[in-house]
C-alpha cells in the first residue's frame, strides 16, 4: 500500500552509541536549518530526547545492521523528503537551502563533512589503482 506523506524533511539518524556529543551536534545543525516541516528520528543506541523520536535498537547498532536501523527509522516517519544520516556528521548552515534547489530529485547525494570541517568518507574507493582515496 503506498501511503501520501506530508511534505517536509525525516531526518533519520543512524546511532552506534559511542559518540553522544557528536549526535547532539548533529541534532542541533538541523534544528538551525529552521525548515517550516520536519522531524528527527534516531535509531540505534541512544539516549531518549525531547525532540526526537528514539528507537532504541542498541544490539543492531553493535551488530552494524545499518540497512535495518534505516528501515526502522524510515517507517516512522511522517514527512515526504528522507534525509540519512551517520551520528557522527553535521549539516553546514546552509544545507538545507543548498539541498532545497534540488528538491525535485528522487535522490540525491551530499558532500559530508566532519565536526572538525575535514571531509567525511561519503564517497570512496577501496583497492585499484588508487587504494582507498576519497
């Protein structure tokens, strides 16, 4: 059954448990989006928040079952746009706008960057003639 979803932003957050500041960080750089419609789901490992909606899933997260922590979170959602994200990122000011211009996309992949402003292994190769290189 395919079900109509309000429009607005799902944030899905992926949680191991490890890194609690860098969650709330993250948390933080979305609410500083200030987008009209949107909601935070974080499954995983993590402590219940206010302003989140906590699926509790620790042993997934230890067991690395990312595919179903991102379909639990996923089916709680209520908005029409899906954002994924790791615990361990951060949205810049601007991503939100930046993203929007791009909105009639089906999907549609970002640069991610790290705390320290560094950039996060969103794209990657392992082995060729390269190695592992960004």
């Amino acid at each position: 059954m395919f079900v109509v979803k309000r429009s607005g932003y799902s944030f899905c957050i992926l949680a191991g448990g490890r890194r609690p500041d860098k969650l709330s960080a993250l948390i933080d750089s979305i609410h500083r989006q200030h987008a009209p419609s949107y909601e935070i789901v974080v499954a995983g490992d993590a402590t219940s928040r206010e302003d989140a909606v906590v699926i509790q899933l620790p042993e997934l997260a230890r067991q690395g079952r990312t595919n179903t922590l991102r379909n639990m979170a996923a089916s709680k959602t209520t908005f029409d746009h899906l954002v994924f994200c790791d615990d361990d990122v951060w949205l810049g000011p601007q991503w939100l706008v930046a993203v929007g211009a791009f909105s009639n996309q089906a999907l549609l992949g970002t640069r991610l960057w790290n705390l320290d402003g560094t950039r996060h292994w969103d794209w990657s190769t392992h082995g060729g003639t390269r190695g592992h290189a960004l």
